[in-house]
C-alpha cells in the first residue's frame, strides 16, 4: 500500500519528487540495473590534459594549483623533516608554537622534539586551538585540492577550526585527476567502505560576499600550508 506524503521522511519526499519530475518510478528494474552497474565500475568522466603525466609534472601543477588559490608550500626531503618544518612555518609568521595533531601513525611517530619548543596536543580540535596539523591521504593535480578524511587519526575539526591548517602530504599521494583520487581512496579503504565525511580542500576559507570584499577565514581557517614530502 502506497504511502502517502505526510507519512514519508523528508528524504523520501525528495525522492518523491525527483522521480515525478522525471516521469518514473522507483520500481523501474531497468533503470536500478543501470544505476547498480554505474556504482559497481566507476566509470570515468572526461579527465583533462593537464590531470595526465609524470609525477613530477604533477606535482608541479598541484603546487601552482594550490598558490593560485592562496595556499602555501614546503618541500621537504624526508618525513622526519615536518617538525622542524612546521616550527619554521610558525615561526616565520610569528604565530604561536602549539599545534593540535591526531592520531594518525605517520604524524604520531614523527621526532617532534627535534622542533624545539613547539607544543603538540592530540585529539580533536578545541577551540583555544591555533593550528592544526593534518594528513591528507591524496591529493588531486587537476585543481590542487587535498582529500581529507574524517575519523580519529586525522579529526575534521582540525581542518575547520584552528585559525591556521597544516597539511602533510606524500608527494607519491600526488595523483591526477578527482578519478584518480577516488580510486586511491577506494583501494585503501575498501569498496563501499569509506569514512563518513571526505573534505575537499583547495585553499583557506574565503568570501566576497559582502561588497565582493575578499574576507580570508570567513567559514574556516585565513591560513593553509601544504607540506609535501618526497
């Protein structure tokens, strides 16, 4: 028996809607068949020129990307290196050497007190927190945008919170195109397993909504810093 509109959820009166609109129905095996068969193989879209090439040519075109749109970056040679990188970049712009890290095994384990005096918390973002430090696990050339995932080892509110986002990268997590990326990420989470939440990051947050006045940190962080390592 069908249900009427009162009885539905909001989501399946968006449906609702949706399939009206297009003049189907939800019971149409044809079209399930093709939607379940599109999921399955994640076909891929048109992937431009520039998101095709050497590592190199890549990860020359992720940095650009990424200054273009008022991001920072270090290069470094090893991963042993962040601590001491990340006290430079704090230190350069005068800003407090206290930093806010997750769980993540890679940041975890790095020689932090080879930085000094720089203070290391753990944990979710609070909101006292001036910077924080996250890994990304893939980053995509095409737009230089990082891939950032949500759980314990690497917390969203250290993306969002903190004034300043510190994001380590390996340069062999560089890749193409957002096909690339997704991929990357499928293979390492598993099929249909992935975390809640993938933030896309491109740069700080910003907004010329008022009197297309450019105002940095409006929704998030008036700094982003890439650290790429390799």
């Amino acid at each position: 028996m069908a249900r009427g509109l009162a009885d539905m959820t909001a989501r399946e009166r968006t449906l609702s809607a949706i399939r009206t609109g297009l003049g189907v129905s939800g019971s149409d095996k044809i079209r399930a068949s093709s939607a379940a068969e599109r999921l399955k193989h994640h076909p891929s879209g048109t992937v431009p020129a520039r998101a095709k090439g050497e590592i190199e040519n890549l990860a020359t075109l992720f940095a650009d990307m990424l200054e273009g749109q008022a991001a920072s970056l270090d290069w470094i040679a090893r991963e042993e290196d962040v601590p001491e990188a990340v006290a430079r970049y704090l230190r350069d712009l005068n800003l407090a050497a206290r930093v806010r890290i997750g769980e993540d095994e890679m940041l975890s384990e790095l020689p932090w007190k080879m930085a000094g005096a720089l203070e290391i918390a753990s944990g979710p973002a609070e909101p006292s927190d001036t910077t924080g430090i996250t890994r990304a696990q893939v980053g995509a050339a095409e737009t230089g945008t990082l891939f950032l995932t949500s759980g314990p080892d690497n917390p969203t509110t250290l993306n969002f919170l903190p004034e300043t986002h510190i994001a380590v990268i390996r340069k062999s997590d560089i890749v193409g195109g957002y096909e690339d990326a997704w991929n990357r990420l499928r293979k390492s989470y598993g099929e249909g397993t992935l975390p809640r939440n993938v933030n896309l990051i491109s740069g700080p947050s910003r907004t010329a909504d008022i009197e297309q006045t450019m105002v940095m940190g409006a929704h998030g962080p008036r700094r982003l810093h890439v650290i790429v390592v390799g």
